[in-house]
C-alpha cells in the first residue's frame, strides 16, 4: 500500500501558479528526493503535505499515522542545552518516549560514530552549536521518533561535509527501518547517490527519474549539475 500519494495537485498564490498537476507516490521504507532550485516550490509542496497549506486542485491520499516535518527555520531556545531541546522535540512528536541515552543506544546501533557525534552535541548550548550541529542533531531527533512520513526541507544546506554524511546516514538507517522520508535539495549529487529515486521540481511541474542516467538523458546533459541548469532552462 503507498504511504502517500498526491494525483494532479495544484497549488495558487495570490493567482500566481505554484505547482501545477503534481503527481507523487511514496511507499514505507522509500528515501525520496525532490530536487529544485530555490524559489521552486519544494517548501510549499511540504507545506501542503503536511496541512500547513491547502492545495487549489487536485487529490491527496495520505496513510501516514504519524507524519512528521523538519522545516527550513530551526531556532532552538540559545540557553537550552540540545539535550534539552531533544526532550522538547520528543515530547511533541513520539506517542512513547525514548530517553536521550536510549536515542544513543539507537544511534550506536546505526554507527558508533553516529551515537558518539549525537552524545557530545547534546551535552552543549544551543548558543554554542554551529548550524551544522543543530541541524544535524535536529535531523537525526525526528529520524528517532518512529514516525512513518519524514519530510526534511533542505535538510543538508549550509551544512558542512561531516554533518551531511551523518544526516544521510541516518537518513538510509531510518529507511532501514520502515520509515519513508521525504528530502528536499538543490544538491544533485547527493540526492542521486543517496535517494530510491527522485523528481525534478521546475517550472510548476515534477518529472520522476529512478536514477542519474535518467536524469541526464532526459536532458542530454554530459553531468548532474548540466542536467540540473537544463531542467530550469527548458
């Protein structure tokens, strides 16, 4: 059964045409890609999977029990420790708790690299952390609550190399486990290398691909980001 499904979704501002006729399906354990530059509409289409937002047309069939959404804008209390902050986020989104030694345990299981990166950041202010770390850590406590949809906005930009690699990380590991996450970027490689598959988001419509080579024939592009430019210039 999908997991969700959206079938000629529109979407209108102010009569400005967002997104036009937008068909996605996702399946448990699915990590999908929604690639787009910005300004394209890759937070509006969460913004209405997840309710913030209505669309102007077309169906939405979502199964999830327990979606869960990690916007672009994270701004932690500066004064709270991250562990503190796990607690707030847990406690918001996870019908049982699971314990910042618990949420460890997990990581360990996933990477020790993971749990021992994830233990140190949470022992630090917020005020203290770079963005890389609150976003990063932010990532990896929603990827924690056992919810079945995770929708991630750009969760990798501005971040640098090592907290990208943990994000992705846990990411797969999360998928691993029955979750289906939803990640948005303007980063081609790193959604081909790390996605099921994903759509390009451009000009109001979404084109599916299952891989790269897709990608670049569907553009006669020699390389991602060739492909990239020439899905906004088409």
């Amino acid at each position: 059964m999908r997991l969700l499904t959206l079938t000629e979704l529109s979407f209108s501002y102010q009569k400005r045409l967002l997104l036009h006729k937008i068909n996605i399906d996702l399946s448990p354990g699915e990590a999908v890609g929604i690639l787009g530059c910005n300004g394209a509409g890759k937070t509006t289409l969460f913004d209405i999977i997840s309710g913030l937002r209505h669309p102007t047309g077309g169906v939405i069939c979502n199964n999830a029990r327990h979606p869960t959404y990690l916007t672009q804008i994270l701004t932690p209390p500066p004064q709270l420790r991250m562990g503190e902050v796990y607690k707030l986020i847990t406690l918001l989104n996870m019908p049982t708790l699971l314990s910042i030694d618990q949420a460890i345990v997990r990581l360990d299981g996933w990477s020790p690299a993971l749990g021992r990166r994830f233990s140190e950041i949470a022992q630090k202010k917020a005020s203290k952390c770079s963005y890389g770390e609150v976003r990063s850590f932010i990532s990896l406590t929603l990827l924690l609550t056992g919810s079945d949809l995770i929708m991630l906005d750009e969760p990798t930009a501005g971040v640098d190399p090592e907290f990208r690699h943990y994000i992705w990380l846990g990411i797969k590991s999360a998928c691993r486990e029955g979750a289906s996450v939803m990640i948005s970027s303007h980063y081609t490689q790193e959604i081909v290398d790390n996605c099921t598959r994903f759509y390009m988001l451009a000009h109001q419509q979404l084109q599916a691909f299952d891989n790269a080579d897709q990608l670049l024939a569907r553009y006669q592009a020699n390389s991602l980001d060739e492909a990239f430019i020439k899905a906004l210039a088409v």
